[in-house]
C-alpha cells in the first residue's frame, strides 16, 4: 500500500503541485528520496522569487558610480536552478513515469 507523503507546508502552491505529481508518478517513497524532492522545490521557489525580482528591477541594476552591474537576483536564480537539477538528477528518476502496462507506450 503506498504511503501518502504531503508536501512540505513552506513550499509555495506550485511547488506544491509538483510535489504532488512526482510522488504519484514516480512512486518516491524513500526518506532520502523525500529529502531530494524537498530540497529540489525549494531551490524551484527561490529561482522563482529571484525571477519575479528580476522582473520588478531588471537583469541590471546601477551601481554608486551610475555602472551596469548584474541584478544579484540573476546569480540567485541560475544558482538555484543548478541546485534544483542537481536535486533531480540525484532522485535518478526514470525518463518515463511507472505505468501499469508492460511495453511501449501507445504512439500517436
């Protein structure tokens, strides 16, 4: 019988969703594997809080001296990008969900 994990409350609503849905496809049930999942949708919140900050001030900000210097948002999101795929690829999820079948998927 499979355990019902929810997902951590601190995650937001669509971190939620996506915790829901790699636990019913790919059957995470291990304590490390719930530790990877939560680590990789944090690092997916936070790259998405550093987005939405680089959409209100830019990829560029003005420094003292009136210089174009990089939104230090940009390097928290492409950091948290890393850290989220690193997170994945730890969990090795299969490139195709558990099904119920044997064989090749039905093609279209």
């Amino acid at each position: 019988m499979k355990k019902l994990h929810n997902a951590p409350p601190s995650l937001s609503a669509a971190a939620k969703t996506w915790w829901k849905k790699l636990i019913d496809e790919y059957a995470i049930e291990d304590a490390a594997g719930l530790l990877l999942l939560e680590t990789a949708l944090q690092a997916f919140d936070r790259m998405h809080d550093a987005r939405a900050l680089i959409k209100k001030h830019g990829a560029v900000t003005l420094d003292r001296f009136d210089q174009l210097r990089p939104n230090p948002a940009t390097t928290i999101e492409r950091d948290s990008r890393a850290a989220m795929c690193a997170a994945l690829k730890a969990l090795n999820l299969d490139l195709e969900p558990l099904r119920d079948g044997v064989g090749r998927p039905a093609g279209g």
